[in-house]
C-alpha cells in the first residue's frame, strides 16, 4: 500500500507552507487530493514531487497560468519542454525590460544625488526640496 502523507507533511518536505499548497490545489495547479473519512488530504510520494515541481517553477518566477499549463501537461505525460522554453523566453524578456528600466531609474536617482551633495542640510523646515519638484515625472 502506498504511504499516505498529510499536508503538514508534505509541506515540511518541500519548503511551501500548507496555505501555499491549499492555495496551488484552489487554483487548479495542483490536483485535488485523496481525502480520508475524516476529510484529511492525502498525499503520495508522486504528489510530493510535483509539489516540489511547482514549488521550482514558483521560485523561478513563472506566472501561475505557465505553471497550470506546464503541470497540466506534466501530469497527462506529455513533455512540457516546449511550454517551458516559451515561459523562459517570456521572462527573460520582462527580466530585461526591468533591467532597463532600473537602470535608467539608477541614473536618475544618481544624478539627483550628485546634485543633492552640494546642498547644505539646513534648509527651512517648511521648504519643500527643490531637487525633487525640479525631477520631470
């Protein structure tokens, strides 16, 4: 007979908190579980695995609707390879848009820095600071 595992179980097994596996099985990327007569949720060694797939993909950044459609496939023993090539890209690209927009944020907040050096530290409390009414939006 297979061992059947509790969700606290598997939750120490795999790093999630059992509200993270509880909200993975409501969103449908985790399948609902075996229930005993008591309403526990049951767990399989394979189950744990996947658990453990998600919890990667999760950590990889991977939107929850790659992470449906990559366990989905997964689970009806089809390779995902090609669904995780497309999720890769994808985040690649928004990875490199951030990049980009931290690094223009970086120079910004450099130059205000410099500009902000040469002022004294004293100014009337009521004054509102310059530099930053000056910055365009």
């Amino acid at each position: 007979m297979t061992q059947t595992l509790r969700i606290g179980a598997v939750a120490e097994a795999t790093g999630l908190s059992a509200a993270a596996i509880r909200f993975y099985e409501s969103e449908g990327v985790l399948p609902d579980p075996h229930r005993s007569e008591s309403g526990y949720r049951g767990y399989s060694t394979d189950d744990v695995e996947l658990v453990r797939f998600v919890s990667r993909l999760r950590a990889l950044e991977f939107p929850l609707n790659d992470v449906r459609e990559i366990v989905a496939l997964r689970r009806d023993d089809k390779a995902p390879c090609s669904a995780v090539r497309s999720a890769i890209s994808r985040e690649l690209s928004a990875i490199e848009s951030r990049i980009a927009d931290l690094e223009r944020l970086r120079g910004e907040l450099a130059a205000l820095h410099t500009e902000a050096d040469g002022l004294p530290d004293n100014w009337p409390t009521a004054c509102v600071c310059n530099i930053i009414e000056q910055t365009r939006p």
